[in-house]
C-alpha cells in the first residue's frame, strides 16, 4: 500500500482498474486466485443481473451484500442457511441461482426439487413414497423425492410446516440421511437453504432443535426503491440458467428407478454439460465437483490464529456458562445475585450448542479463503459471529424491551447478535493478552508443567479452571 | 475408573508421550508464551510507530478513493462521501487524541504524508475526532503552515474540540451539538450547516458564517466579516447577539 500511494494517482488509478473488478455499485472485488476469481465472478453476477440489492457488510474495506455471500458459503462449505425477510423480497430465489450457479443444476430442476413449507406437507412428498407397482407384487421399493437426492436444497417457507412436521427433516437436515421404511440414502455432498417468512396468521415457530442445525441466519433485504423498479422491467433475466433439455433429462434421470448411488455421476455428467452452455451464455462458470472439492480442501486447511481462537473462546464461555448451575439450561433461570451478571450468560435463556463453534469455524473459513487470507483471524470471526448466533440466542423477556427501539438497520436478532459481538469485543481488547496468558499457562499444565491457572474475572478462566480441575482428577 | 496419565510427580515436563496430549484443548496457545517480549518503552515506541502508520494509511486510501488526481471540490456530496469513506477507516483504527495531533503535523511532512489536500485533510481528522476515545481533545495546530478547512465537521454532543491557532474554510459545519473552539481565526463559511452545539472563536471570523446553520450558537471574540443565510441559531460578536438581530441580509457589514 505504502508503495502504491506515492505512485502518480493516474498510474494508481490503471492500477486499481487492472486490479480490480468493479460491482455496479461500485464496490471493488479484489483479483483472485483461479478459484477465488471463479467464485466472485459468480457474486458479481447474481449481483449484477439476478438478485438485486446494496452491500450490507464490510470486511477488510471489501463490501458485500450479506445475503448473496453467505449463499455463495453455505453451498461452497455443505451448510445450512435460513434466509430470512418479508415476501417478495427474493429469499427464495437468491438461494435458488446460488444454487444453479454452483451446483450446475438447471433452475428447473431446483424449482422440481424445492419442498415447500405448508400444514399439508407429508413424508411422501418431502423424502420418498412406497414404489406402489412393486409393492402390489408383494416387494418393498421406495421412489425418493428429487428434494432428497439433488444436493443443493431448497426448503420454501419452513415455518409453515407445523412443528411436529418439523421433526420429519430433522435428520436430513442435519446429516444428510434420509430414511424411508427400511431404506436409506446419504448425501455425500449437501446444502441447505430454507425460507422463513416474519410471524403471520400461518406461521409458526421453528423448533429449537431445527433452528440450531442451521449454521447461520441472514436477512433478505429490500435493495431500495430505485434498484425495486429495475426488476419489474427485466423479465428475461434467468433465462442463462434454465435449459429445457437438460432439465428434461435431469428429471428423468432422478425419477428413474435407477440406485441413487449410481444416478449420482450421471447426474454430474448432465449438469457438467449444463455448466459449459452457462459458461458459454452468459460467461459465468459454474463449479464442477472437482472444484468444489478442491475449494473446500483450500478452506480446510486455513489455520485459525491466536486471537481468532482465543475470542471465540471468550464468546463461547459467555454463552454457555453459569457460575450458579454449572452451565446455562433453558429451563433453569439464574436471576439475582449472580457474580457475572455484566456478562452474556446473564441475559440469556439457553446455552450455546456445540453446532455454534463448528458454523463459527466453518464460515469464516470460507470467508478467510473468499478474501485470500492466509489465516482465519479475529476480523473473519467477529464478521460472521452475528449470522452464526443470532438464531440460536434466547434473550431474556427483560432484556428485549430495552433494545427493541433502538436504531438499526438489521433485524432485531441479528442486530442483538452484532451488539453482543460489540461487547464481547471490547472486553476482549482489554484483556487479550492477559486472556492468551491463560491459555498458554493452560496447555502447559495440560503438557504436565506445575503451574497455578491465572485468574481473571471473565466466565472463561473459570471454565479453564474447570477444564484444567478435571486433567489434574 | 483410573486413566493413563503420564504426569510425573515431581512436577516436572514429561517428556513421555502423554496419551492425552491429543485432548489437550488449549494445544494452540502452546507457544504463546515463548514469543519474545519487548520493553515497555520499545512496545511504546513501536505501538505508536504502527498507530502512524496506520492513520497515515487511511488518510492515503481516503486521497486514493476520494480525490483521484489530487483535485478535490467542495461540495455537499463529495464532503459527504469522503466522510464516510474516513469514518470506515478510522473505526479500524485504535488510537488516541495524542496520535490524531502527531498526524496533524506529518501532515507537513512530505515524507510521511505524500500529498496535503485540505479539505479532505480536515475531514479525516474530523473523523479521527469524532471517533477518538477522549470527549475533549486538543489539537495544537499553531505551528502548522497550512491552515486545514472542515475541521469540526459534524462535532457530535458531548465533545469539545479546542485547535491552537488558526483554522481554515468551512470550520464547524454541520456541527452536531459539540463544542468547538477556535483560539485563533476561522476563515469563511463557519459552523455553516451545523444543527446545535456551539463554535467559539477566540480571534476573527470570515465571510458566509452560519450559513444555511439550523441551530446552536456561533462566538466570536473578534469581528465577524460578514454572516450567511442563517435559517436558525444565534451568533454573538464580542459579545453582542449580532443574530437575530438587525441584520437581514447575507455578508453584510454592520
């Protein structure tokens, strides 16, 4: 940087134009790597021509729209996703041309896969159903649902389904197992998105253990009035991405009676082909297996650094500790009196699950590798912190009112969720040293040296302690 | 149930392999401690040396994303825009109001600062102001040979901006209910724009000041040399109310 800022501004600025690739709206995306670059040029047009919308989160003077970057890392790491918003706010379909875009799956075939949210829903037609031909003959087949065996999946309105039908894709959702009579297939490769609309008359609430399993939670945005106007005049705009022929052989392809096992590189084989007519439409080319493979191997092998550590670690122990009953439960509440009532574990109702640290790595992996970093450091987890916690955080009665008026531009949970990284951020700066200290001092005695734990006020010396008590018993 | 454990008793490393090395959960922080460590004054020295630096480089990326070519024009939209652009750097940036007065005058100093524009100069350092630690911060600029325009810009409540010697153009505008004071001279268009607070300048004033102001209150402790289109607020020159009062029209003398 030093040496480019005494460069004459007009060799800085054909600098900056070789240097950089330019969103309408003027945000600049730095040139990438071979996958990297590959990656943003998918941004850049969802950005551009399909899902319109402003940049809503910085990180590292790079903007972007938070909505279309956690797609884009939720099917590059095998997440899961809810998106949330009004209607009509594209939740739905900005999932769906991340979706085509990464999986080279025709839009026809993700719309004939998607599973939607209403009272009426069954196991038949969310997983599979009883191949009845066959079972007329007296043997037991089941024909599994495309929704079940494409691997970008896409749950429209999930709290319409009634929560004891919830339940039904708890473990499809979580592993990507789904059973069906005796039967079962396992999805080696899957992502998930799933809409969720604001509280109406025909919603109702996500169960707790479904809405932990998704690894983060993002907002749908309005783009603005003048951006609004520009989508009702371009009709045309997806027709890069659907392809009559391959959608037809894609169907016939995944309602053949053919092994799910052996449908799968077929299926690849199709979408392959589909990805070089999109390559060739619209210039944009989607990722083939291979490369999604070799990105996640990429992002696997990003190390996480110190602070980046040692923060989560301090956001985690405010989240799951209770000084007063061990650990927070959400059937036990800790009012008055406690010594740590100027932390998180006071204001909250339940505990932080172990899912909470493994969508916290997951992601700012994927956002560490997105912006070339060598390492997944504090700026990576502090940005995608927010979108991780903020679904799974149930806040005190009493601590919502006082919040609820603020001024924001996020949705109160995830505005909650970035006020508490806020804070938790803060008290890390004080005490960073002191808190990596401890942690040093802890691997050592781990290692068998005598030392005493150091001390310290926040919930996470006590949980060393704790952690060192019990190697020491 | 007993578990293998490789810890000696005397309290010393093992140097075993220890079955439950593996498990060890702060494994990571092993060699934190090994790092070397500084002296409290090179720490010092080094820290203050990396905060330079990096104000330093938000005010070249600002230059870099804002004033392209060097030229840079006042108007609402590009003071707007460059505000912005300074706040997001300056929020990455831990420092305090001893650091913002050590940017003031690299600013003079070609070999730190490559280029001194002004206007967006005193932008970034409002920025740096507005977001510094400190409520009350103390800028000595006598010493300086440029005289820096915006400074003040958008003041908010709460903070009190004193600048040792003389300021430029546009000084105070859009003021946001801080205090600042000038000990020296304010050039033309003060506290123009600023919505309440209170601008205090000790010497002269220059022309179009207040102008288009919405509230709060501007103090010259010398002659004002002409007052702008003021749609509210209150001016006083040496202490006599000079608006409201008798004078209707913009940058008349009286």
């Amino acid at each position: 940087m030093a040496a480019a800022a005494v460069l004459p501004f007009k060799q800085l600025e054909s600098y900056f134009l070789s240097h950089f690739l330019t969103n309408k709206d003027g945000t600049k995306i730095v040139k990438r790597k071979a996958y990297q670059k590959q990656v943003a040029e998918i941004y850049q047009y969802i950005s551009e021509h399909l899902y319109y919308n402003r940049p809503d989160m910085e990180i590292k003077g790079e903007r972007f729209n938070s909505a279309i970057l956690f797609s884009l890392l939720t099917g590059l790491q095998k997440g899961k996703e809810l998106i949330i918003g009004e209607p009509g706010l594209g939740k739905t379909t900005s999932a769906e041309f991340v979706c085509s875009l990464l999986y080279q799956f025709p839009l026809g075939v993700i719309w004939g896969s998607e599973v939607s949210g209403h009272p009426e829903q069954t196991e038949e037609k969310i997983i599979g159903r009883p191949d009845l031909g066959k079972l007329n003959q007296g043997t037991e087949d089941v024909v599994w649902t495309n929704f079940t065996q494409v691997p970008a999946k896409i749950v429209d309105e999930i709290n319409r389904l009634p929560e004891t039908k919830q339940s039904m894709i708890l473990d499809g959702v979580d592993r990507g197992n789904w059973e069906y009579l005796n039967e079962m297939i396992i999805n080696d490769e899957y992502c998930l998105f799933a809409t969720a609309n604001y509280q109406d008359g025909g919603t109702n609430t996500i169960i707790a253990p479904l809405t932990d399993r998704f690894d983060v939670m993002v907002e749908s945005r309005h783009p603005g009035p003048n951006l609004s106007f520009l989508i009702g005049k371009e009709n045309h705009k997806t027709d890069g991405l659907r392809h009559p022929r391959y959608e037809k052989e894609l169907h016939r392809l995944l309602n053949s009676k053919m092994s799910y096992e052996k449908k799968v590189p077929k299926v690849e084989e199709i979408c392959n082909q589909f990805g070089d007519y999109v390559h060739e439409s619209i210039g944009v080319k989607p990722l083939q297996r291979n490369d999604r493979d070799q990105i996640r191997a990429e992002m696997r092998d990003l190390p996480m650094d110190l602070d980046g550590s040692a923060f989560t670690r301090m956001l985690l122990a405010e989240f799951s500790f209770c000084d007063r009953y061990g650990q927070k439960r959400s059937v036990e509440t800790c009012d008055e009196g406690c010594h740590y009532t100027g932390y998180f574990c006071h204001q909250i109702r339940n505990c932080a699950s172990n899912r909470l640290p493994t969508s916290i790595k997951l992601y700012a992996q994927g956002l560490a590798w997105l912006l070339e970093d060598s390492e997944i450091g504090i700026e990576h987890v502090k940005t995608i912190i927010p979108y991780t916690l903020a679904h799974r955080v149930q806040w005190k009665e009493e601590v919502l009112p006082q919040k609820e008026r603020m001024k924001r531009d996020d949705p109160f949970p995830i505005f909650l969720a970035k006020e508490a990284v806020k804070v938790v951020s803060q008290r890390y700066r004080e005490q960073s040293d002191h808190v990596k200290d401890a942690l040093a001092s802890a691997s050592k005695i781990f290692q068998g040296e005598t030392l005493e734990p150091l001390e310290g006020d926040h919930p996470l010396y006590a949980e060393i302690k704790k952690d060192i008590d019990a190697r020491r018993n | 149930m007993k578990m293998p454990n490789s810890r000696k008793n005397d309290g010393g490393v093992s140097h075993e392999r220890n079955p439950l090395a593996a498990r060890n959960p702060f494994e990571e922080f092993r060699t934190y401690a090994d790092q070397p460590s500084h002296l409290p004054l090179e720490q010092i020295v080094q820290s203050s040396e990396l905060v330079m630096n990096q104000i330093r480089q938000g005010y070249e990326k600002l230059l870099e994303e804002e004033a392209k070519e060097l030229v840079w024009m006042v108007q609402y939209n590009t003071i707007i825009k460059a505000y912005e652009v300074a706040e997001k750097h300056v929020r990455e940036i831990q420092y305090s109001a001893e650091d913002i007065e050590d940017f003031c005058f690299a600013l003079e100093n070609a070999q730190k600062v490559p280029y001194l524009i002004p206007g967006p100069a005193g932008l970034y350092i409002s920025a740096l102001c507005n977001d510094a630690p400190e409520e009350e911060i103390t800028l000595k600029l006598s010493e300086l040979k440029t005289e820096i325009n915006l400074l003040g810009f958008r003041l908010p409540k709460g903070r009190r901006l004193i600048i040792e010697g003389d300021a430029g153009d546009f000084t105070g505008i859009g003021l946001e209910g801080g205090e600042l004071v000038v000990e020296g001279n304010a050039k033309n268009w003060t506290g123009a724009g600023m919505r309440s607070g209170k601008v205090l300048v000790k010497k002269n004033i220059g022309l179009h000041t207040g102008e288009w102001m919405m509230g709060g209150e501007i103090h010259v402790g010398g002659r004002i040399r002409g007052l702008g289109n003021i749609v509210e607020g209150k001016v006083f020159e040496r202490e006599k109310l000079v608006y409201p009062g008798k004078t209707k029209y913009p940058n008349a003398y009286y």
